[in-house]
C-alpha cells in the first residue's frame, strides 16, 4: 500500500512534464526570432537578467511557457509572449531552443 500510494504521489509531480508533445525545431527556429531580442542567437543569453534557453530541457521550456501563458508564472514581459502562443508554438520553440548548444550542464555527482 506504501508503494502504490508513493507511485502515485510520484507521478501526479511530474504530471505537468507528462504532457510534452514533440515540437518542430525548424519551426520553431522562425518563431523564435523574435525571443532572440532578449534571449540572444540561439538561446544563448549574454544579459544576465534574461535565462539561456538554449540547451534547456524541452519539457522545462514547455511548462515555463505554459505557465506564462496561463498565469501562474508572473512576468508582464513573458506573459504577453506567451499569450499569444499556441500550444504547437510552444512545442516548437521548446525543441529549437532545447537543440541548441548552450552552456547549460548537468552537475556531476561526486
């Protein structure tokens, strides 16, 4: 009974990653021309204000962008963005920006 009810505790967490759909990259390296203004080429930022996107997980990218759209993630700048996102847009924009090279890393474990 643990188990089942931390299985099911486990995936109602990441229920909001559960829902990413593959997105078009070469779509959504043309929808993504205007983020460029304050993202940088390709998703790579050099505004310390502004995130690097390039390199990111698809999933993240897609829930931070959902979360623009729908309110529950505050930034007047990124929501109106976002509010005139579709949910293919967003799918798009998530898999040209996750393609990219970037920075970003994943911490090694000692």
């Amino acid at each position: 009974m643990i188990k089942r009810n931390f299985a099911v505790a486990l995936l109602a967490a990441f229920a909001p990653f559960a829902s990413v759909s593959a997105g078009d990259a070469a779509a959504g390296e043309s929808k993504a021309a205007v983020c460029a203004a304050c993202h940088g080429a390709n998703g790579v930022s050099t505004d310390v204000n502004n995130p690097i996107l390039a390199g990111q997980y698809a999933s993240y990218l897609e829930f931070a962008l959902q979360s623009y759209r729908n309110g529950s993630r505050q930034n007047a700048i990124m929501s109106g963005f976002a509010s005139q996102l579709s949910d293919d847009d967003i799918a798009d924009l998530a898999a040209w920006f996750s393609s990219q090279q970037g920075p970003l890393q994943t911490a090694e474990r000692p």
